[in-house]
C-alpha cells in the first residue's frame, strides 16, 4: 500500500491511500474541526466519512502534468505513465494552487 498527505494552503488535509483494490482519500480530523476551512476539491466536499474509487480520483489526476512534462517526469523518475500514484508523489509536491502531495515512506 502506498500513501501520499494531501496539504491544502500548508495544512495537512488529509490522506490519499493506493491499494490492490483501488484509491481512498480520508480528509484528517483535526483538518474538518479547524474554523473556516474548505474542501481540496468540489468533487471531494468535506466529510467524516472516507472516499473510495476504483481509479484515481480525477481532481488528484488533472494534478499531474501533461505532454512533455510528463515525458520528463517519465523519464527521469522511470515512472510509467500509468503509475498514476507514482507520478503524483513525483511530481505534485509543489504544485501550482493550493493542494500539494507529499510522499508518505
């Protein structure tokens, strides 16, 4: 199983989760009692509860880059392209916005 924190403006929102059965994201408690907060995305609103998918989310995928991007990332990381989870940790560490991914080991 591989994880990767989800951070919204600096702030650790929540969890991405990559298993043999597919993708969970878990926003973090202390992250849905902070004042004034909103959700990573419109298609991932605030929640207790879990989400789950088969795929990856598509608000985690248009996070990863495109065209000769993705080449660079491809080849530099020897990453396939289909190793959707791989390339998000690789590439989405800083990324333009709010959201970013970091690593978890």
């Amino acid at each position: 199983m591989r994880k990767a924190k989800v951070y919204m403006h600096d702030h650790w929102a929540g969890t991405l989760f990559e298993s043999e059965e597919g993708f969970v994201f878990a926003y973090e408690e202390s992250f849905l009692q902070t004042a004034n907060i909103e959700a990573i995305s419109l298609t991932l609103p605030l929640s207790v509860e879990a989400y789950k998918s088969a795929t990856m989310f598509p608000f985690f995928d248009g996070l990863i880059p495109e065209g000769w991007l993705l080449d660079i990332a491809e080849k530099n990381w020897k990453i396939r392209e289909t190793d959707r989870m791989g390339l998000l940790m690789a590439c989405c560490k800083d990324c333009i916005g709010a959201v970013s991914i970091i690593a978890e080991v």
